[in-house]
C-alpha cells in the first residue's frame, strides 16, 4: 500500500511538471507587462508641466536603447467629443471612453523598435513592423508608478493605425494585423490600404507574415524523422485554445501513461519480491547445506570464497610474512 501510495505520488509529481511550460511561458507574457510598467513610469517622466494634447516624446533606460516611447495628457471630455487626429502612428476617432472613469488620462506610447521579437515573440510569423502600443492610465498623479490601466474602448469608429516603414510582404504571404491584448492573447486582421491595421481597444500592434517553410511537404507519404524537421513552422504561441487543447492531451497522456506506467512497477516490484522471497529461501537451504554461507572476496588481484566470520584473513602467498 505505501508503494502505491509513493507511485502515486510520483505520478503527480511528474503531471505537476507537465504544467510546468506554461507556468512559464505566462511568466515571459509577464516581463512584457512589466516592460509596461516601467515605460509608464518613464513616459511620465517626460511630463513636466505639460500641455494637454501635445505629443511629449520621452527617453528609456540605456539597457532599452531601440525602445520610442512618449506620451500625451488629455481630458477625458475632450477625447471622447474630438478623439485625436494623429498621435504617431494612431488616428484616434471621437467617441473613445474610459473605464473606470477619470477627468485626466495620459496615453502611452511605445515603439518597440528592434526589441519586438524580444517581448513579444510570435513563433511561426515573423514581423514586417516593430511592435507599437498604445496605453491608457490615469493622469490623476504624474509621478505615480505601476499604475493599473484604464480600459479604453472605440465605441464608435474603430482606432486606425498607420504603420511608417513597413517592410514589403514576401511572395507567396499574407500580411496580417497582429494585435495583443493586455491579457497576452493575440487576434489577426486584415491589413487594409497596405499600412493600416484597425482596433477598438487599447494594446500592441504590429503586421506580420507567416515565416516561409521552405519544405511544407504536407502531401509526401514518407514523415519526417522528429527532430529532423526545423523548416516546419511551429504552432503560433498566441492561439491559445490550440495551446490548451494540447495541454490537455499532455495531462491526458501523462496521467495514461503514469497509469501504464504504475501498472508495470506494481509488476516489477511483485515480481522482484516474490524472486527476492524464492532466492532467500535457496540460500537459507545452500546455507543449511554447507553450514556456513561462502561470499567471494577480492584478495589482491584474485577473488576467493571467504566465509562471514573467518579466524585468518585469506592471504596471497607471496604477500604472506610470517
Ligand atoms: C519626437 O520623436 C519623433 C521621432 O523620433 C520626432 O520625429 C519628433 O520630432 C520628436 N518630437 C519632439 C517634440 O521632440
Ligand atoms: C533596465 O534598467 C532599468 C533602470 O535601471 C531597470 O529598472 C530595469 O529592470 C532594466 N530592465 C531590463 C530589461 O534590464
Ligand atoms: C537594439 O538596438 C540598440 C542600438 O540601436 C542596441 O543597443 C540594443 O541592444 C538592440 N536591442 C536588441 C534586443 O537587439
Ligand atoms: C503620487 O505618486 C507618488 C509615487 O507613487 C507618491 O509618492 C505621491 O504621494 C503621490 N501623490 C499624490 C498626490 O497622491
Ligand atoms: C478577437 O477576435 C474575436 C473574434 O473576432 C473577438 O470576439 C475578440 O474580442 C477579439 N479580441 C481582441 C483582443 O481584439
Ligand atoms: C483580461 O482578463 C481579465 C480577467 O480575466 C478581464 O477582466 C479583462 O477584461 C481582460 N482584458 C482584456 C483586454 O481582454
């Protein structure tokens, strides 16, 4: 019974790190919040007596030299009747409103620059744009920190964002919208007029193809080896529902296979009783036989019977001094 009890817990064990993946990829969605908390506080920075309405670019740490971020103080009265004509890349329509709401919000932005891929990772796609966002806090203290964002959603009009420097689409690929909320999970769109990508909500923004696979090979019979195969393009991290799909067949399959598994140590460790039981009971007989049980014992190079409680240690001639 304690077997079992111990198996059992083993099994739980190893279904425990079979979670373990995801704890971790929702950590690294975490360092791209925490990225957001400390441009937050450095936008702020670039406020100092600031104009509502008026684009104040702000400056990062040096270990982020690539990122653009910059900020802008509104009145929520003003962002819902006007919206904003051109914000760097974000045409923001009338009809914005806030949750919950505030009197002042300041909206946040960032370019990501070369440190998309960095923090926000798209296996299987590869960016055409650095990743941009837009965030909306309160405006109530300008040198607050880790502030919650407020949820800011289109009611009428969506947002559009007009990307700069676009790279051209590569033949054979759709460019896609790519947005990320900032729960992580990601939608895709289509890009309209070449550059521009739509949204009711706040988040990052980029477009994005599909990396080319060089050997789809869906349709030949023969499959690839696993492991052989680092063209096939990996399941986009950001579907979530294929992602959880799969994680439920791993705990299914661990759980089966702990179960396949603790069937055959159960066996094993049967098995190993029931001969350890049998050999016990062949010495106890040899050792009834012979009087006393021999164990063989290395003697200088040779190896000799000895017996248990010997008088004389066995000796090798030559060694032997009287
Ligand atoms: C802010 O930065 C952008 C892009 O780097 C630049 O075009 C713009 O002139 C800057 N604005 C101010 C007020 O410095
Ligand atoms: C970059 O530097 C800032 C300020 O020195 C620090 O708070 C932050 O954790 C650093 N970030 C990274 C990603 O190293
Ligand atoms: C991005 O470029 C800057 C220089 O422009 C560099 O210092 C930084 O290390 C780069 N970041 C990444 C993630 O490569
Ligand atoms: C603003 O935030 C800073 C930093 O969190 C805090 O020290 C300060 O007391 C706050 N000011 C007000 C008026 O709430
Ligand atoms: C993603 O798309 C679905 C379906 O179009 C929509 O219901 C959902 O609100 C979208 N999520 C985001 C974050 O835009
Ligand atoms: C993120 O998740 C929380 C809790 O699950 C939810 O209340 C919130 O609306 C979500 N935010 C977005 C932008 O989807």
């Amino acid at each position: 019974m304690g077997l079992l009890l111990r198996s059992l817990a083993m099994l739980f064990i190893v279904i425990c790190f079979s979670c373990l993946p995801d704890v971790s990829a929702q950590s690294s969605g975490g360092s791209a919040r925490g990225l957001d908390a400390l441009l937050q506080d450095y936008a702020y920075r670039a406020f100092v007596h600031p104009k509502t309405g008026v684009i104040y670019n702000g400056s990062v740490p040096l270990n982020l030299t690539g990122i653009q971020i910059a900020a802008m103080r509104l009145r929520s009265g003003s962002l819902y009747r006007r919206g904003v004509n051109m914000y760097k890349e974000f045409e923001i329509p009338k009809g914005v409103t806030e949750k919950p709401y505030v009197e002042r919000l300041v909206l946040v932005y960032q370019n990501l620059g070369n440190w998309s891929m960095v923090y926000y990772p798209l296996q299987g796609y590869s960016y055409l744009a650095p990743l941009i966002g837009l965030l909306a806090y309160d405006a109530g203290n300008l040198s607050a920190k880790n502030l919650p964002e407020l949820d800011i959603r289109a009611s009428g009009d969506p947002i559009m964002i007009k990307f700069q420097d676009v790279k051209p689409t590569p033949a054979g690929t759709v460019a896609e919208c790519v947005l990320f909320d900032l729960n992580g999970s990601v939608n895709f769109s289509n890009v309209e007029s070449g550059n521009m990508c739509s949204a009711v909500q706040q988040g990052h923004f980029s477009i994005a193809v599909k990396s080319i696979a060089p050997s789809p090979a869906p349709v030949s019979p023969s499959p690839t080896p696993a492991g052989e195969s680092p063209n096939v393009a990996p399941v986009p991290s950001g579907r979530r529902k294929k992602k959880s799909n799969s994680k439920v067949w791993i705990i299914v399959g661990s759980v089966l296979g702990g179960l396949a598994l603790l069937t055959l140590l159960s066996f094993l460790v049967l098995w190993g009783k029931k001969y350890r039981e049998r050999k016990n009971l062949q010495r106890m007989e040899r050792a009834a036989d012979v009087g006393e049980a021999l164990q063989m014992t290395s003697v200088g190079d040779a190896r000799a019977p000895a017996a248990t409680f010997t008088r004389t240690q066995p000796t090798i001639e030559t060694e032997y001094v009287p």
